[in-house]
C-alpha cells in the first residue's frame, strides 16, 4: 500500500489548520474590502489548457487541429464539426508566434517535427518529474487552500503541492526551485502572485509545445472571482482552442456544468528576456468541480525519452487522447 498520497494531505490540513483565520488578516487595515473566497476544486478539462488572451500577445498554441469534442456545457458535438482545436495527439507549436527569439522557436520546431511524425517529444509530464509555472496551469483541476500567510496549491497530477507567501517580498537571493519563489498579495479582489526563480531542469519548458525559458523566467498571476456571464467570455475562447472530451468523457476532473455560481478566472503574464522578445499573456477559466479530489500517480519512467543528450522515441499511443 502506497500511504505518501494520504499523509501528504494529513501534512496539508494540519498546516492550513493552524494557520489563523482569513478573518483575522493583520496585514489589512480596518474597512479594507473583505478577500473573495478562493478555496475549493477548480475544474478545468480541456487540453492542453492555455486559454489564448482577447487581444495582445499569447502563447505558442498548436497548429496540428481536430473536430472540437464538447460544447461550452459539456455536451457532446458531432464528429465532424467545424470547431477545429488543439490536437491533443500532435502537439506540434507555432514556431512562427513573435513573442519568440531565434533559439526558442528552433526548440519549438524541433519538438513539432518530432510530434509531426507521431514521436512523442519529451515533457515533464510524461516524465514524471516536477511541472514549473507555468507550465503546471494546463492541469485539469487545481485545489486552492487559502490563509492569510500563506496560500497552498495542490495539482492532481502526482501530487505536486505549491507554497505562496504572502505580503512578503522576494528574498535578496533567491535559491532557484522547481515552483520558483512565490510572494502574493490581494489588490482589492484579485489575488497576486509574482513567482522567479524556477529551477532549469532537464525538460526546462512553459507549455507542451517545448518553448524553454531561462533564470530569467518572471511570472504574475492574477486570480479573481467572475459571474457566470462574465466568465463565458474566457470559456469560449477556451472552447475555441483546446480539445474537450466528447460524451462525458473523464478529463481528469469533472466540472459541475449547472453550476451558475461565481467562477475563478487565473490571467497570467510571462516574461523572459532569455527567450521571449515580449512580455505574453494567457488564461485559465475554473468552473466549480463537483467530485472528490482525485489522486493522480505518475508512475516512475525507467524508459526515458531523453538519455544523455541522446533523443529517444514512444509511440504517441502512450499518449492520453480526448
């Protein structure tokens, strides 16, 4: 019996129990706007999960398309539609996007020709080591904790737990880690989170699609609480660019599509001068998820994709396809 998923989360419980009450917030001053309630599951089923902005600068996406499987609600659409998304089974990037430099559109062609010819290009995902921001948003659902000092994310997929100081800065020196240094602050109802210092490991990327980025990585996210009618305008432009599963199908984490209650916008901007030529922005629109939280295992990959230097190569039926 594997008990690291259950006394992980006793750990988490007993540190968001002891903190003080939301209500208790020494750091906001008398009268100050009361802070939205952000704590809960969060679903987001689609793939690969970057909703592109409305206007401006946004991420690589995926030029290899198919039939969109679910509307808006949930339901299932035709095989054949003319609602063409991301294809979950080529995940072949834009090399041609301007936010770009030179050597970050080579990597991202090089991983698109590999997925072109169905070879599976490696990822942190597949490889079962550590998702950084923020390449770890094009989850399917997020699981917030929220204290005054302190705001916990946990993510399905193996476990992966994320620590947000908050009202603190940056230290002088920052020691990179896998998630970087996050500090956080509430801006009347948004939360603020700016996050540097991500570690460059072996499958260093931002999104599926292979786009790197450097020490000089520097992330902001922005979280608020929308109506519904307001959070359509993001779950069009999502259900417009990434794949949903057809007929109900399991995603990972089911939203609850009746849900007409307030939902979770996360607008987030990145920047690396390293290998962005301009500041570029995305989003993720959360309904309301409405099982338990589920825990995802990723099982330890003895066959690598990437030994040494020396590429390798899996079928892209090893692949989840939705």
């Amino acid at each position: 019996m594997n008990s690291r998923p259950d006394f992980l989360f006793v750990v988490i419980l007993a540190a968001t129990a002891a903190m003080p009450a939301m209500a208790q917030d020494p750091a906001r001053s008398p009268g100050a706007p009361s802070i939205p309630d952000f704590s809960g599951i969060w679903s987001h089923p689609s793939f690969p999960g970057f909703e592109p902005p409305a206007s401006g600068p946004g991420p690589v996406v995926n030029t290899s398309r198919r039939p969109q499987g679910a509307d808006i609600d949930g339901r299932t659409l035709p095989a054949k539609n003319d609602i063409l998304v991301s294809n979950p089974a080529r995940l072949v990037g834009d090399y041609s996007n301007p936010i770009l430099k030179p050597n970050a559109a080579a990597a991202v062609k090089k991983k698109g020709e590999m997925e072109a010819v169905g070879i599976v290009g490696p990822t942190p995902t597949i490889q079962c080591w550590p998702e950084p921001v923020p390449y770890i948003f094009n989850g399917v659902a997020m699981q917030m904790f929220q204290r005054p000092d302190t705001i916990i994310f946990l993510y399905p997929n193996d476990h992966q737990v994320r620590y947000v100081r908050m009202n603190q800065p940056h230290p002088p020196q920052v020691t990179p880690s896998w998630y970087g240094d996050s500090v956080g602050h509430y801006e009347g109802d948004t939360l603020v989170i700016d996050t540097v210092g991500v570690k460059i490991g072996p499958f260093a990327m931002v999104d599926f699609y292979g786009t790197p980025y450097t020490e000089a990585l520097h992330v902001v996210e922005r979280y608020r609480l929308l109506d519904y009618e307001a959070a359509r305008e993001g779950l069009e432009r999502d259900v417009r660019e990434n794949r949903r599963p057809p007929g109900g199908a399991d995603a990972g984490s089911a939203p609850d599509y009746s849900y007409r209650g307030k939902h979770l916008q996360l607008q987030f901007t990145v920047e690396d001068e390293g290998v962005f030529t301009m500041p570029w922005s995305a989003t993720i629109t959360y309904r309301r998820g409405r099982e338990a939280w589920r825990e995802v295992v990723c099982t330890e990959n003895t066959q690598e994709l990437m030994l040494a230097g020396r590429d390798a190569a899996v079928p892209h039926a090893d692949k989840p396809d939705f």
